[in-house]
C-alpha cells in the first residue's frame, strides 16, 4: 500500500472514530449520568453481534443560524442503518440525545427517509429508537418540513412492514408523531411523550405538571393508550422489542415465523373444565384461560394497563403466532366501553394487516350503559370493533366461554362478522340481554297485576334463565358451530388453525374504507 492511499485511509478511520462519539465524550458520561445508553450501546444490544450495517454516519447539517455552524457533528444526531434480529433482518434507527439532545434536523430526515425507503422496498421491518427534544429549533421551517417526509414514510409502509418504536428518553413536540404512526410504542425507564411541554402548559394554562406526569409511562400505558408496552429498563425495553418481533411477519407478503412447538397441540388442561365459577357473577380471571390454552409461556400481552376489561396480546398455538383477543370478568364484569373498543379494534386490524389468525373469548354483558359513554361517542367507537372483526380476512375463531349478551354477542366476532368457526362452552349465556331486564321489559303489567309480583318475576325470569342461559339454542339455529368441553378448547383451535392456515377471502375492491373514528 503507498503512502497516499494510507493517508486516504487514514483520513477515513479518523471521520468514522469522530462519528463513533456523537456529540463527544462530554455529552457520553452526560447521558450516562441520567442513566441512559448512547445510540450506539443500544444497537449493539438490540442487534445480532457484528450484524449492524451503518450508513450515513458522515452527513452533517448545513446550517449556521444561531451558532449551529460551530455544532455540526457527523451523523447529525442519528444513527440508521440495517442489522439482524434473531438472525431476521431489520432496518433501524437510534436518535443521539448527546448531538443537540437528539432534536430532529433536516439531515436527520434524509437519513430516516432513506432508511425507511429501503425497509419498505426490501419488506423489512424498521425500528426507532427515539430520545429527542422534538424539531430543531434553530432549523426553523426545515426541521418541521422533515417530520412531514418522515411521516409520509410512516403511513405508507403502515400496514406493509411492522414498525416498532422503542421511547428511551423525552419524545417531545413533533417527535412524538412518527410513533404515533407506527404499530407499537413501547416506553422503556423514566422516558416521556407530550405534544407541549410543562414550561409551555403551565404558562399558557396555569395546569403545575411535570414530564412526568404529563406524559410519564404510567400515564401513556394506563391513562391515553398511547404507549402499548413498558419496561422498567432500557435493556428490557431492548429485550421487549426482540420479543415482540418473534411474533410479527417480515411484512405483510409473509407469514410470521413458526417456532418449534414443545408444547403438544393434544394437551388437554383438566382445569380448564372448572374454571367458570358456579355463581355466573363471579369473575375469573380470562388470563387464566388463555394462558392454559395456548402454548406455554407464549403469552404477550399488549396495553395490559389499560381498558383491562378488554384483553389483547400474543400467544402462539403450535409454535404459530396468534392474536388473542377477550373480555375480562374480573374487571369492569368485561364489559365494552369507549376505551375497550379502541383497544380490540385497533388490535384485530393489526393482526389481519400481518396476517396473524385471531382467536376471540366472549365473556360480555355488553357495552357499558351510561350518559358519560354516550357522550363521550361508544356508538362510533363500538362500531370500530364491529368494522374491524368484517373486515379481517384472516381465520378467525371465537369461543363463547360465558355471557354473550346483545351488542357484545354480535361485537364480539358472531358468526356472521365473516368468522369462520363459533365455539361455544356448556357454560355460554347467548341472549339479547339479562334476565331480570328483559323481564321487565317484557312482562311489566303481567308483574304488576300479579297477586305476588316479585315471585311472578322470578318465575318469568327462571324461565327466560332456561330459555337462554345455555349455548344449545344458539347452536340448535347453527350460530354456534359446536359446544365444546372447555379442556377440548387447545386442540380443537390447533386443528381448525390448520385447517383455516389456506383461507382466502375477498373484499370487494375499493380504495379503502370509512373506519369509525
Ligand atoms: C434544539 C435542543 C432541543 C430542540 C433540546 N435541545 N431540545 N436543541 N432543538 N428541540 C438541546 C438543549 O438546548 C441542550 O443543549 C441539549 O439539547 C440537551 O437538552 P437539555 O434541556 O439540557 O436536556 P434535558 O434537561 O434532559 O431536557 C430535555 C428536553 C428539553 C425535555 C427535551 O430539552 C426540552 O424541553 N426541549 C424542547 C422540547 C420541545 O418543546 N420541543 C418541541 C419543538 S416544536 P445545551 O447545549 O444547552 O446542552 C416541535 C413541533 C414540530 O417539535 C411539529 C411537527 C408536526
């Protein structure tokens, strides 16, 4: 090798050990000290060892408002490029909080957009690792014209590619859109998500609040939906977005991947025959119920925090992934409320944009009654889970395991929301509501006449009770397709699943559709 070209390397070694440092060592042990990895201990956590293929580590802003010539730092405050994730591809990006606390540049957009040009041409998933102060604020109109090229790429590949944002430090102003676009946020540590920030609010509105409970985990995991999943450490929320993609497809021309079942598709859990409690207003808990019928330890349950009368997650059934979706009596009795709708709707249209089978319990005396719900809009959020159980093409199943009460019978994937087979339990309740109002309803002046009106009422309600409280009419009319032994649930959802793996169906052919919103 000559001289010159060792000089040409020279020079090159030295821009790439610049780049390594971000915004310098200064800024490094600054973030250390809040408790926080650098952007790049975090790729080297999250991907395969020796996977990570960086581009444009060398692209610098342009800038020189406000002193920002004397900040330019290679890479701009952003690390993107492509790794492996169990040995899966992976397109990803990590925000540098140590260059100008990661604020989102112009040449930051360049980057991202490229990368996510590249994930949806190539159908591979894409993952943001977020810390940043919102839009550069010395870049004026540029730094707000780039969220809007990020945000384009965001709904474009929605739906084609699985797009996880991970939130590791504040995520501020517009920053806090692009995860808002993508399908999962998951919030690790103390990170927050606001649109204004306290010092804003409590000038504009008077409101003290902090960071924090703006817009702290608890608050977006519990409170606004916002966050889908948390973890109490960076490296857990790492490990998180590891384990979410074991579940997800490359994109949505594939299947996700299939593990190795060690749990046989045959198993029958005895206890699963005697977990409905005797008294039918006792709750249990429907997280019993999925977790000894699907593959062990396979649970992943997403927003567990909030709407927890609705259930929503992960599971796998003969090493295949799943979408489970379930009232929970042992919150709210299950039933449907504004928040609830949101979170199966938006959950089952995940699932059939990613081709991921979806099995539904029904344990529901129906949606909410109330003037705070009416107000607050329950019918156009109720009917997002009607839209979303019709439109979905993939199999999907559902088992009846105790009440299936009106609204919540039909919600709730009923046979002819294009579902493919209805169980039901020897416990199910299929009727258009409960027994004591329909009777009032029904037989208010035979109860009034009657010479002992609370004995004729519970008369008529012991015989609306034997009418319906049981599945036998439901499948007498064929819309329940068999009852079923509770133990019997695993292998007789292993056998359909497989029967239904080759289904096709088709919607009739439109730009898209008018979801309630
Ligand atoms: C430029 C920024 C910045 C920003 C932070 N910095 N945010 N520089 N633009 N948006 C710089 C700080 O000046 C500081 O530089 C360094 O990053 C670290 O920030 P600190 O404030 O020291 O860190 P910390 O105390 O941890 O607080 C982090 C923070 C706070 C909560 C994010 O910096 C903050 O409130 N930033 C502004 C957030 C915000 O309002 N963004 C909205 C922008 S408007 P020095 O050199 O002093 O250490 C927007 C609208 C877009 O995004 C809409 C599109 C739809």
């Amino acid at each position: 090798m000559d001289g010159k070209t060792n000089d040409h390397l020279q020079t090159l070694r030295e821009m790439r050990s610049r780049a390594v440092l971000g915004g310098g060592l200064k800024r490094i042990e600054q973030q250390h000290s809040r408790g926080k990895l650098t952007a790049r201990e975090r790729l080297s956590l999250l991907l395969d060892d020796g996977s990570f293929q960086e581009f444009g580590a060398l692209a610098t802003h342009n800038v020189s408002a406000f002193g920002l010539d004397k900040q330019r730092f290679p890479g701009d405050g952003i690390v993107t490029g492509f790794g492996k994730v169990s040995g899966r591809r992976v397109a990803v990006f990590a925000q540098d909080f140590t260059v100008l606390g990661g604020s989102f540049s112009e040449v930051q957009a360049q980057k991202i957009s490229r990368l996510q040009d590249l994930a949806l041409e190539s159908g591979i998933p894409l993952i943001g690792l977020n810390d940043s102060g919102g839009a550069r604020i010395q870049e004026g109109v540029r730094s707000l014209a780039a969220y809007g090229e990020v945000f384009v790429r965001n709904v474009m590949a929605s739906g084609v590619i699985p797009q996880i944002s991970l939130i590791l430090g504040p995520c501020a102003g517009g920053a806090v859109y692009s995860p808002a676009l993508t399908d999962f946020i998951i919030m690790a540590g103390d990170s927050t998500m606001f649109l204004t920030g306290p010092d804003v609010i409590s000038a504009v509105t008077g409101e003290e609040v902090t960071a924090q409970t703006l817009g702290g985990v608890e608050v977006h995991t519990a409170r606004s939906g916002v966050a889908h999943l948390s973890a109490p450490t960076e490296v857990a929320g790492l490990s998180l977005v590891k384990l979410l993609l074991s579940y997800l497809p490359q994109n949505n021309n594939e299947d996700p991947p299939q593990i190795r079942p060690d749990d046989p598709a045959t198993r029958m859990d005895e206890a699963l025959n005697s977990l409905i409690p005797n008294d039918e207003n006792e709750p249990y808990d429907i997280r019993d119920v999925i977790t000894a019928v699907f593959d062990r330890d396979s649970f992943l349950e997403i927003q567990p925090a909030y709407a927890a009368n609705a259930v929503v997650g992960f599971v796998r059934l003969d090493g295949y992934s799943v979408g489970v979706v379930a009232n929970q009596p042992a919150f709210m009795s299950g039933a449907l409320n504004i928040d609830a709708s949101d979170k199966i709707s938006r959950f089952i249209r995940l699932c059939d944009a990613f081709n991921i089978p979806i099995i539904t319990f029904v344990d529901c005396p129906g949606f909410l009654p109330g003037a705070k719900e009416e107000y607050g809009g329950v019918i156009r959020h109720g009917a997002k889970i009607i839209y979303a159980y019709c439109e979905a093409t993939v199999p999907k199943i559902s088992i009846v395991t105790r009440k299936a009460m009106g609204g919540a019978y039909v919600a709730m994937g009923a046979k002819q929301m294009r579902t493919d087979l209805a169980f039901a339990w020897p416990t199910a309740q299929i009727a258009v509501m409960g027994a004591e109002p329909a009777v009032r309803v029904l037989y208010r002046e035979e109860v009034k006449k009657a010479s002992d009106p609370a004995m004729r009422a519970a008369e008529l309600v012991a015989e609306y009770r034997e009418q319906f409280f049981n599945p036998y009419q439901a499948a007498d009319v064929g819309q329940i397709d068999e009852v079923i032994e509770p133990r019997e649930s695993r292998p007789r959802l292993a056998r359909a699943l497989e029967v239904l793996r080759t289904k096709v169906q088709q919607t009739p052919p439109k730009k898209h559709g008018v979801s309630p919103a």
